[in-house]
C-alpha cells in the first residue's frame, strides 16, 4: 500500500517545544446543560467517576439523579481494581492499584488528541455512519513514571465493533449522549476505548456534523497519536489546511 505524503503535520505545534506548563484539557461539553467549556471556564470532572463533567456546581447537583447509577458503577469497578492489585503479590512490572484513577487522568489529558484520533481512525468525515457501529480500541501498556497520566505508551490500535462494550450501564450512558447530540444537529458520539490490561476507559465524544468540522482526513493518525502520547504533550492542536478538511 502506497504511504501517502502530506505537506504539512496534523498538528499545528507538533515540531514546537512541548507546552509543560499548560495543559490542553480539549474540547468538552457540560453533561447537564451542554456548555461548551472555554479558557476562562474550566470545567470540573465529577469526583466519583472522574469521567463526567459539568460547568458549575449547580449543574453537578441538578444532573446528580440521572448520574448517580453510572457513576457509583464506575465507582464499584475502581474498587475491584484495587483490590485486585492489592491481593496479587509482590510484582515490579506490575501496575499500581492507581491503575483505574490514572487511565482516567490519562484521558482527560489527552481529550483533544483521542478524540481526534477516533475521528480519523473511524473516517467519519467520509463516512459518518461509522460512528454507530465502531469503536476506536486504544490498547496501553503501563510504565513507571512520576506523573500519573505519562505512566503509558501507546501499545497498538484497533477499529472494533461498539459491540465490543459489553456493559449495559455503560453503553445506555453513550446512548444518552447519543440522543443528545443527534437532537442538537450531531451525527452522534464517537467511542474511544482506553484499556490497559483488564482495565478500560470508555471515551464517548459528540461529534458534530461533518460539515462544520474542518479537520483534514488523515491517515497517519497513529503516528500523530504515538508522538503526542510518548513525548507527554497535552497540547495537541488539529489543523485544517484544505477548506473542507
């Protein structure tokens, strides 16, 4: 297969000095109200599941009845893998019981980057129908590391069906965001799956439709991916360099 060439990068800063003193948290909507989160309007993660995020306080307490079955789920998985880790001996190699909270942290990190990824990988600028049915499965491997979301490395990446998610609160939670986001002029949410080990992060970003999004289609996704992930940069900016991506 022929390698394609491309005369720019899919990054605006990926020959740039990494930004380690500012943290792209990415693109982010409140899961009550739909606010879109700016620079000046930092949005908080709920402290149960650390997935969820909302743009005030009140919007935290007004969403808490519908959240509250998912994220004392999410909650129970957390403890399993602690006590897991706990219960194994002795291992070197073998990650901490902080696995579940640091893969979470390794998502918020990298939002930007996943989702984009997860847009190229599934080709839904040319094919949007594809964000029913696939997944994009990111496989980790852990690695020691003083700051808990550079503790992986980018191990391989696959197109699975979203099939793949076997967990009925979960996938009722991406259907939720599904509706939402088809009723607001989307073509739906796109699934990102994060896993390390027997440990797995799932991802949903709302995309909107093709037409409004200038990215350009690329296929060097991955190594745009391995880059960003491996040097610890969290500050990856998509660009567009054709009008209509």
């Amino acid at each position: 297969m022929a390698t394609i060439a491309y005369s720019q990068p899919a990054a605006a800063n990926y020959y740039s000095a990494p930004l380690h003193t500012q943290k792209q948290r990415g693109y982010r909507i409140c899961d009550q109200c739909s606010a879109v989160e700016t620079p000046t309007s930092r949005f908080r993660l709920c402290g149960g599941c650390m997935t969820t995020q909302y743009c005030s306080q009140d919007c935290q307490r007004i969403h808490w009845p519908m959240h509250k079955t998912i994220c004392q789920h999410t909650q129970s998985q957390l403890s399993g893998v602690k006590q897991h880790a706990a219960s194994l001996a002795v291992n070197p190699g073998y990650p901490d019981e902080n696995l579940a909270k640091n893969l979470r942290k390794f998502t918020s990190a990298h939002t930007a980057l996943l989702g984009w990824a997860g847009f190229q990988a599934l080709q839904l600028k040319r094919v949007p129908a594809n964000v029913r049915n696939k997944a994009l499965l990111i496989e980790l491997s852990y690695r020691n590391h003083p700051e808990s979301y550079r503790r992986f490395s980018i191990k391989a990446t696959h197109i699975v069906p979203r099939s793949y998610i076997r967990d009925s609160l979960v996938c009722e939670d991406i259907q939720r965001r599904e509706d939402r986001c088809r009723r607001a002029g989307g073509i739906g949410a796109l699934v990102v799956i994060i896993q390390c080990g027997a440990v797995s992060q799932v991802m949903p970003v709302e995309v909107d439709p093709p037409a409004k999004i200038t990215w350009d289609v690329r296929e060097d996704w991955p190594a745009v991916l391995h880059h960003f992930v491996e040097s610890g940069r969290t500050d990856f900016k998509p660009i567009s360099t054709v009008a209509n991506g």
